[in-house]
C-alpha cells in the first residue's frame, strides 16, 4: 500500500505543469484533480508503482459548464482521478490500452455523456441502441 506522502511525490512527477491538486475525501479517500493530458500518465504511474488495486468504476457528469469525469481506483482505501473537459466536442484518452478493464466503462460514458475516448480499440454503444438520435441522456439541458 502507498502511502499519502509517496501518492502526493508520484503525482507531482507525473504532472510536471503542477496541475494536479490532492485532498483527502469522505472516509479519507483520496481525490486528486488533474487535467486531461495528465490522465494517462498518472494511471500509468499508478499501475507501475502498483499504488492501485483496481479499476472500480468509472463515472461522470454535466455540471453544466463543463463535464466532470471521476475514475475510481482501490488501494485498500478509495482513490479517485477527477478530471474535466469541455461539454462541447468533449474528449478524454482511453485507459483501455494500459487498463484494459476500462472497456465498458468508458463505453457506458460515452454513450450517456458523449465523451469519446480517442484510443478506444472499440468505441462502439453499450447500453443504447445503435441507432440513438439526439443527446446522451446525462447531458443536461442547453441553458441558453
């Protein structure tokens, strides 16, 4: 197990820019916001230092101005990547070449919200049929 000094060191290496920002959640999970191009550096970095367990969910929402996506991990206690982008034309890099367990999550993603995930070997419908029209149900209503 990692711990909270080693985490923060691992994650400030890997986002050079000083993007990231760590704090400690509910129940001491720790939640580190980062931006999109840290993403698959960090969870790179995560894998290799064998600092996380397992890919437990990944999920995501419409704030409105901008779309909030959380990767869960487990390490004997929650980590969580919080990562953000644009609503419009939204993109993250998919985990699924180093991570190959983020398969469907990613799709279930895409299909509620619209992010697409550049790097996805089949970025293809999981939940909704093939022929959906319209927006992904998640999104929230254009406030304009």
């Amino acid at each position: 197990m990692i711990d909270e000094a080693t985490l923060r060191e691992l994650i400030e290496a890997t986002c050079e820019d000083g993007s990231a920002r760590m704090t400690t959640g509910l129940g001491g999970e720790w939640v580190i916001d980062i931006t999109p191009p840290c993403l698959l550096p960090v969870v790179a970095a995560l894998l290799e230092a064998e600092a996380v367990h397992h890919l437990t969910t990944i999920t995501g929402l419409d704030t409105g101005e901008e779309l909030e996506v959380l990767y869960h991990f487990w390490s004997r206690q929650g980590l969580t990547l919080r990562t953000r982008c644009a609503r419009k034309g939204a993109e993250l890099p998919s985990l699924v070449p180093i991570l190959p367990g983020a398969d469907w999550y990613e799709r279930e993603v895409y299909d509620m919200l619209g992010i697409r995930f550049p790097g996805h070997p089949d970025l293809c419908r999981l939940g909704l049929p093939d022929d959906w029209e319209g927006a992904p149900p998640l999104l929230a209503e254009d406030p304009c």
